[in-house]
C-alpha cells in the first residue's frame, strides 16, 4: 500500500467508515488527471526563457485547488471556492518553501531554458515532472488536512485562518514529505512509460470533463472549468 492508498484509508476511517470504490476511483482519477494538466502546462511554460519556473508555479498552485474542488464533490464535502484557493495556494506555497530540492529545480529550470531548443526542451521536461510532482503531493497534505479536521460528527469546517497555516506547516513537518516527492516522480514516470503525458501535451484536456481545449484557451468550452 503506497502513502495515497494510506491517506485515503485513514480518511474513510475518519468518516466513520471506508470509502466507496467508487470514490476512491473517483480521487485517484482526480488527481492523476489534475496531476497531468499540472505537468502539460509545464512543459508549455519551460519554453519561456527566464520566466518558466515563475510561469509554473501560478499555474500549478491555480491547478491544486482545482483539484480540491473536485475531490470535494467527490467527497460530498461542502466548501467556498475562495476557501479551496486559500488552501491550495497555502499547501503549494508551505510544500515548495519546505522542499529544497523543489526551489532548486524551478531555478535550474528558468536558468537552462535560456539555452535554445536544447535548454528549453530541458527546462519543458523539469517542468512537466515538478508539476506532476506538485499536484500529487499537495493532495495527499490536502486529504490528511481534511482527516484531521473531520469532527466527531462527521462535518469538516475549514477556515480561512492562520491556525489553519499552522495546521498544514505541522502536517508537512511529520509527513514523510521525501517519500511523497519519491511516490509523485514514481507516479509520473509511469504516466510518461504509458504515453499519457505525451498524448495530453499532443491534445491537451480540461482536466476536470476530459474535453478537448485549444491552446490559450482559458475556460473549458464545455464544462466552463478555468484552464490555468
């Protein structure tokens, strides 16, 4: 059992009972397919010279709520929008300052992406991993912050508070955080192995209904979901 299955585990334990089968297909799909977009718009933004580490990180931190949103609905849990941003950009922000290795390789990136074709296409592929990487492993804090948050009746309230930082800055401290950045790349190079990172690069989806969007395109023409 890796370290997701054991988060979700704890969590339908939290709940009083274990998740459906159903929802647990539903979160794990959740986060691969959020996880993959995340690693798409890296790729895309390692060709901008400079920038693309900068490039990355809004778009990946945009990308993490979004997965929030979705793993709430598959939960039933009830919650502001503006409650998932404020918690997805505090998850991001604690998981990037707190991994060294991370904020070393968004800067590796943005240096060789001044090297043409070759330094890009370098800086594109360090992007789409730490991505990938990054939507992965602020899932697993999320569903252990909403573990920990569960009351005794079964109600989750989240609120939008320093506390709440602290919360998730604890969370962190006692995760094995390295084996969640080992679990994500191993994740990741499975997507690549199985082509799935390639053919979404090729023909790019929204992540939350699966359409195909057109490059640039900023809302999802079928479900009105923002493409970050």
């Amino acid at each position: 059992m890796n370290i997701l299955e054991e988060t979700l585990r704890d969590l339908g334990h939290a709940l009083e009972g274990d998740l459906s089968g159903t929802q647990l297909a539903g979160i794990q799909d959740t986060i691969h397919s959020y996880a993959i977009a995340a690693a798409v718009a890296g790729a895309v933004s390692g060709v901008v010279p400079g920038i693309a580490g900068i490039l990355a990180i809004f778009t990946q931190t945009g990308l993490v709520w979004a997965t929030y949103v979705k793993i709430n609905k598959t939960l039933g849990i009830s919650m502001q929008e503006h409650t998932a941003k404020f918690l997805g950009s505090a998850i991001a922000t604690n998981l990037i300052t707190n991994v060294g290795t991370m904020i070393l390789a968004y800067a590796a990136a943005a240096i060789i992406s001044f090297i043409p074709i070759l330094g890009q296409a370098m800086a594109a592929t360090a992007n789409a991993a730490i991505g990938y990487i990054v939507i992965y492993a602020c899932a697993i804090i999320y569903l252990k912050l909403i573990t920990d948050m569960v009351r005794p009746n079964g109600t989750i309230e989240v609120l939008e508070t320093d506390d709440t930082k602290h919360i998730i800055q604890g969370i962190i401290e006692k995760m094995r955080i390295e084996d969640v950045i080992k679990e994500g790349r191993d994740s990741y190079k499975k997507a690549k192995r199985e082509g799935k990172i390639d053919a979404a690069i090729k023909h790019r989806q929204c992540p939350n209904c699966h359409a195909e969007v057109s490059e640039g395109q900023k809302f999802c023409s079928e479900c009105g979901s923002a493409l970050c």
